[in-house]
C-alpha cells in the first residue's frame, strides 16, 4: 500500500495532429480504505517537428472511468499551450513552462482516471503531452522551506537513468517541496525536442507512486540559428510527505525522447 503521503502519477505520449480529444492514458490509483484527495492536475505539451505558421497547445483534462470520484470531474477542460505560430525558414527553441491547476475532488482507490488531451488547432506533427495528477490523504498547504538539497546529471537515452541519491539532514520531519529542472546543455540539434519526468523512491519510507513533471520542456527548434529556450519562473511542487531524520531519497529520470548532446538534469528536495 502506498504512504500516507503526497503521490504523483503521470501519463506521457503523443497527442493527436487533428483537433480534438486523444486519451493520453488512464492510470489507476492505489488501493485505500478511505478516498484520496485529488489536489493537483498539470501538463506540458511541446512539438516535436517545427513547422511555419502552426501553433501548439490546447487544453487537457480528466474523465472518471470508474465513476468514483466525487464530484463527477466533468467537464474537465484546463488549457495548455507551447508558442504560437511563426514564420520562415528558423524557428528558436520553445518553452513549455508547467501548466499547474489546483483541484479538491475525492477519489477513491483504485480509481480510474482516463487522462486526456485536445488539440486546439490542426498541425502537421502530433505534439508530446505529458499530464500528471497530484494526490494524497490531504491537500498540502504550502510553507516556508527550510532546507533544501539537489542532485544533477547529464543523460541522452530515453531510458530510466538514476540522477543521483539525496540523504536528507538528520532533523529532517516532512517533505515539502520537490523540483525539476531538465535543460540543454552543449550543442543544440534541429528538431530534436527535451521533455520527460523525473521520480523518486527510498528504502527508508514508502513514497511509490511519485512521479513529477518538470519545471520546463522544450519544444524542437528548426533551422541553422538557434536559441535555447529560456527558463520559466520555478514552481515547486508542494507536498506534504512524513519521512524519518537522514532518509535517503533516490532521483530518477526518464527522457521522453532520446537527444543527441548532453541534457542537464537537477532534481531539488524542499524539506523541514
């Protein structure tokens, strides 16, 4: 059985090039005796191919296909959106800040929760949606931070890496906060996007599931002259996790898509 602690589940996967709905995924939340509290619903969208004069983004949501969440999540249409259109032969590199939506809906475990995108316009090339949803026994109210820790790396393949293990100070009571920040490091490549999720396990407290969309993601850029992308605001995610004084906390991280050069991975822990 999962803690009674904050949880994250994400659905990552193309979406759709023609307007309309796509179900990105359905996840199931862990079994419980009583109902969770659904607090937080996020995503990201970015293009894989650059393309002139097309923009991307739209709106996403959930739907109950179990029909045991309270009150019935829809409509559930929340918008999310990369750049818009542009013109020529070169397009930047594009950001894609997280797009957060607090929420207070009961669900109950095992619930399933079909997770759902809607492109706005039509595009030559389906865009890559990550959604994640937030629960727990509670909804986390946010405080001041008092210690915070990172680890970093760097990855290529879009396979499960480990970033690093994170040992938290022996005063160490709760968890609250966590961070990820994904950005290019050395040359950029032309239509080649950044995205993916990172999580976070231990042998000293049970925090399955727990995975986190990243602070920013970046859509391909086209052409001989490209810029970067620039970082977005930080928006930690604010949880309210019980841990034990110097738990280790392992930091993982899954690219959506293989890149070609170096991308800069630091996962940062908020605790008290």
């Amino acid at each position: 059985m999962a803690a009674e602690a904050t949880h994250g589940l994400i659905a990552s996967a193309a979406g759709t090039a023609a307007i309309g709905d796509t179900t990105i995924a359905t996840v199931v939340l862990p079994a419980r005796g009583q109902a969770w509290k659904l607090h937080n619903l996020n995503a990201q969208v970015v293009r894989q191919t650059a393309t002139a004069a097309e923009s991307v983004g739209g709106n996403f949501g959930m739907n109950s296909r179990s029909g045991d969440i309270t009150p019935d999540p829809a409509p559930s249409r929340f918008p999310v959106f990369e750049q818009g259109a542009f013109l020529g032969a070169t397009a930047d590199v594009t950001t894609c800040p997280i797009h957060k939506y607090m929420m207070d809906l009961d669900a109950a475990g095992k619930a399933s929760i079909e997770l759902r995108y809607n492109q706005g316009v039509a595009v030559t090339a389906a865009p890559l949606v990550n959604i994640g949803i937030h629960f727990g026994p509670n909804i986390p109210v946010p405080k001041p931070f008092k210690f915070c820790d990172r680890v970093r790396t760097t990855v290529t393949a879009n396979t499960n890496t480990q970033v690093g293990t994170i040992t938290l100070s022996e005063k160490a009571t709760r968890i609250t906060g966590i961070m990820g920040v994904l950005k290019q490091d050395g040359v950029l490549v032309t239509q080649e996007e950044l995205t993916g999720i990172f999580s976070l396990d231990s042998d000293d407290i049970d925090l399955s599931p727990s995975f986190w969309l990243f602070n920013e993601v970046y859509g391909a850029g086209m052409g001989a002259t490209l810029h970067g992308g620039d970082a977005t605001m930080p928006q930690p995610h604010i949880v309210d996790i019980p841990i034990i004084g110097g738990a280790r906390i392992d930091c993982f991280v899954d690219l959506i898509t293989a890149v070609t050069n170096g991308a800069d991975v630091e996962i940062f822990i908020m605790y008290e």
